[in-house]
C-alpha cells in the first residue's frame, strides 16, 4: 500500500497521470487538473482509513 501512496504523492506522479489519462477517455469534458488533484486526495483518504496513525 505504500507503493500505491507513493504513485500518487502529488499530481504529476504516475498514478494521477494515469488516471486522469483514462477518464479523459471515457469524459473528455472533465478538467486534467481536477482529475489529478481528485487522485491524490483520494488514494491520501484511502491510505489513512486503512493506515491511522
């Protein structure tokens, strides 16, 4: 799980990329940056519900 934390640290890691690549494909009318952004936070919530320091 660290390593999937690590992908999306911050916008412009390869997770983030990845991802808002794809929607892009499926909604090409969503904002790249949003998308990214939206990545991030999420795999950060994720990471904490299952890791709570």
């Amino acid at each position: 799980m660290d390593d999937l934390l690590a992908n999306f640290a911050e916008p412009d890691a390869q997770g983030p990329r990845a991802y808002a690549e794809q929607m892009r494909v499926d909604h090409p009318e969503l904002d790249n940056t949003v998308l990214r952004a939206d990545a991030v936070v999420s795999v950060r919530t994720f990471h904490t519900v299952l890791f709570p320091s």
